[in-house]
C-alpha cells in the first residue's frame, strides 16, 4: 500500500499542476474517473479474500472492519506524503518509484494470490477471471482519454 500511495501522490501532483496551469480544474479533471474505479475494482478482489480469510479463522467482523478502516486511514497518509516529497523529486527518481512500486504489485499477483486462487478454486475460473480483469483496466485506460 506505502509504494503505492507515494506513487498515487505523485500523479495526483502532476496531474494538479497541469490542470492548474491550464484553468480551473474539476474533481474530474484532477483525479479521473476511471483512475478511482480502477482502484477501487483491482483492491476489492484481494480485500475480500482477505476478510473470508480472518473470517474463516475466527475474526469478529467489528475486528476485520477495523483493520481495514486503519489501513484506509494509513494509506490516506502515506498519499498525503507522497503528494508532498513527489513535489520535491527529480523525473527519473519518480519514474523508478513507479517502476518499483509496479514490480512489487506484479511480484505478489504472480507469487502469493493466482497460486492460491488456483489451489482454492478450479484453473479455468482464475484465468477467466485475471482475464476479464485484465481487459477491465484496459477499457478504463481507454475510457480516460
């Protein structure tokens, strides 16, 4: 979540700087749509698994909903401080922090979560699934232009 929210400050930057040079900015025009809906449907799949997870092992709901009400709140820090050092770092340094945080995410899909998809589910299931949400975020890069 913390590679990711500096990265997501830092785009939040850009993104501001150039709307602000360019006139009045909307909510819309800052933080896009898609963007958010992107977040939001590529984290509920790993949120929920999660939950059943804690679930399955005991875990109030008052507990899980707990958690992931401070890890909301952390992840909304960690952005605030992106948005902040983004500002102070050079190009190249932003592009490897993107890079990084985009091989972290790749590295725990491919090693932690489509193994266990396919040990607790059936094969097809999950490749229809990674998938159909592979296209999703495709159709909402496309859908951002």
């Amino acid at each position: 979540s913390i590679p990711e929210s500096f990265v997501l400050g830092g785009v939040f930057l850009a993104m501001l700087t150039a709307n602000l040079a360019s006139g009045s900015p909307s909510f819309g025009d800052i933080v896009p749509f898609t963007l958010i809906a992107g977040l939001f449907l590529s984290n509920l799949p790993e949120a929920m698994s999660s939950s059943v997870g804690m679930r399955a092992q005991g875990w109030s709901a008052a507990k899980i909903l707990g958690l992931w009400l401070s890890l909301a709140f952390m992840v909304v820090v960690s952005t605030v401080i992106g948005y902040i050092l983004g500002a102070q770092l050079d190009h190249t340094v932003m592009v490897a922090v993107e890079g990084l945080a985009a091989g972290a995410m790749l590295t725990m899909i491919a090693q932690t979560m489509i193994p266990e998809a396919v040990h607790l589910g059936s094969s097809n299931t999950v490749g229809l699934s990674t998938l159909t949400g592979f296209l999703s975020a495709v159709a909402f890069k496309l859908l951002e232009v």
